[in-house]
C-alpha cells in the first residue's frame, strides 16, 4: 500500500515509517522546508518538502497514496502558542483531510493524545476511551486544538473518508530526538535531573505504537478512537528504571514541588523577582503532579496492540542515544 505520512520525521513519526517500511508498504513522507530529515532519509520513504498550510501542495505531494497517517502537529501547552497550535493541529488537520478527500483516499488514520481523553487522578482508577475529558486539562490549548482536531478527523467519515483516531499516552524509545520523555535520559546520563515529580504516568514503547498506525490501517474500525498505553506506574519508578538502564546512580535533589511548579508558573509570566527560564512548562509540571493511568484494552482487542515493558522501552531509548552521539 502506498501510505501518505505527515510529521514522518518526528519522533512518534520515525517509529510510524520504520513501521510501515517493514511491513513491506511504500511511504511518501512530507517534512517542513528546512526541517531535520536526516534520521528519516535512511528508512527509505520518499521524502517530499511541503507545509500543512497549503491544500492545493498537500494534495499535489499526496497523489497516488491509498492512504494517510496524519502526525503532524505543535505539542506546546502554552496560551501564547495559541496561533501557532490552531494553524498546524487545527487548520492543518484540516487542510490533510481534504486533500486527501480530493485524492481519494480510502483511510486516513490521526495521530491524538490522551490530552483528549480524561482521566481520573487516582492510581486505582484507569481511564479509557469512554471518559470525558474535564477540569484544567481540558483547559489546556494542546488539548483544546487535538479534540478540535479529532472534530474535523471523525466529521471526514460522513464525507466518504474511513477515519481512525489513535491516541498513545506517553511514548518513550528510539528516535526521540526532540526530547520529550527522553530528556530524563540525557539529563540523568549527565547527573542534571532537575526534580522527581509525585504523579504517575502510563507510558507505551515508541516502536509499538509505531506498528500500531500499521495496524490501524487494515483493522482498525472508521469512526472509533483507540487509546494506546501500556505501563501504568509512579514517575519515580520511570526514573528508576532509567537509572537502571543507565546503570548508574540518580543524583536528584530532594526539592518542594509545590514551590517548583509556582516558581515555573511565576517564571512563565516573566515576574522579574522569579529570574530564569522553567525547566518544564509549568502545566506540564501539574501534570507530573497528578496520577492519570490509561487502559488499551481497546487497541489490543481489535488492532492487536500491545506495549514492551518499561525497561525494554528505556533500552530502546537510552541504545538510540547512544549510537546518534547524545551521550558524548
């Protein structure tokens, strides 16, 4: 199958077309003028210069494909961003489905987040694709432009375009690049963790969801979303875990996290008494705070989804890193 991929040469993306090329399919992949393709250009996609904001390019570049994994997308949870998360995880959404409704394609399955998903903030409770998402979460503007997008992904499928949502929660293994969980890799391979937050997090392997998407293509069913997770467990655990990946020993100073996330909150509103900028977003730093667990029941029932264990998913990181020169 000839598969259109958005964002292929992000982290959750790399895993999709690493996926999707051993699964035999040919792979059109566009990338932003100017954006970092060289982890991308040695799996063998066909790679294709092109933004989000131009329909009349997307449709001209998806010609031919039967179908589209659509990740592109801005991950900032700040209010300032607010223009730039509305262009590209809005209006771009947008401008994918249509063309790809001019091209005929039969499927086109969306890359979301558990940001659209509630959860419940107790470790005894797991959330899955049923539960409303509520309180300050749904206040987020990451949160509030994906289910925007997700609006414009399920509303395709009145239009003759079979779509399916996914939505993995946090993603840890190779090609992370950007650095979202594997930052906490680099900074304890370089003795800098700045803090061990008190929440707890469901994390899934980044090569598992990748052959996820793969499989969303065939089996999944249009008009259905399918949370990905995996591992539910306290952060100080994930932080274990990379010590012992790592083998050596975390240097993380003991630190007042209430004090931290209003230090973060303060430095992001740029009070000149609170110098510096936040290691963390600051609503990414309640987020830590608080304990949201995810059940894939879902995706393993009808994609047959399931997720490597924490260790095998922090190898896989830490062996990446390792061989592109991060630990130096």
């Amino acid at each position: 199958m000839h598969v259109f991929v958005t964002g292929g040469n992000g982290f959750v993306g790399l895993n999709i077309v690493s996926a999707l090329v051993s699964a035999g399919h040919r792979v059109t992949a566009i990338a932003r003028p100017g954006s970092n393709i060289k982890y991308l250009e040695p799996l063998g996609a066909q790679i294709v210069r092109g933004g989000l904001d131009d329909v009349d390019a997307l449709a001209d570049a998806m010609r031919g494909a039967q179908a589209v994994i659509h990740t592109a997308g801005n991950t900032s949870c700040k209010w300032s961003d607010l223009p730039a998360l509305e262009a590209a995880n809005v209006h771009g959404t947008r401008n994918v489905v249509d063309a790809a409704l001019r091209n005929g394609v039969r499927r086109l399955v969306y890359t979301s987040t558990t940001s659209t998903v509630g959860a419940f903030d107790d470790e005894s409770r797991v959330a899955d694709e049923s539960v409303p998402l509520a309180g300050y979460r749904a206040r987020s503007p990451y949160a509030a432009t994906k289910q925007q997008a997700e609006r414009i992904v399920f509303q395709a499928n009145t239009r003759g375009l079979e779509t399916i949502v996914l939505n993995p929660a946090e993603v840890v293994g190779a090609y992370d690049h950007n650095m979202q969980w594997g930052r906490l890799l680099i900074a304890a391979h370089y003795d800098q963790l700045p803090f061990s937050p008190p929440g707890g997090a469901t994390y899934c392997s980044a090569a598992d969801v990748g052959r996820a998407h793969v499989s969303a293509l065939s089996l999944g069913t249009p008009g259905e979303r399918y949370l990905l997770g995996g591992e539910n467990i306290r952060i100080a655990r994930f932080l274990n875990v990379i010590g012992e990946v790592l083998e050596k020993p975390l240097r993380i100073p003991k630190t007042n996290y209430r004090w931290l996330r209003l230090k973060t909150a303060l430095q992001e509103r740029r009070f000149p008494f609170v110098p510096g900028q936040p290691a963390v977003e600051a609503y990414r730093m309640r987020v830590m705070g608080c304990t949201y667990y995810f059940d894939s029941g879902k995706a393993e029932r009808e994609l047959g989804y399931r997720s490597a264990p924490i260790e095998a998913m922090v190898r896989d990181s830490a062996d990446w890193y390792r061989r592109n020169g991060f630990f130096g």
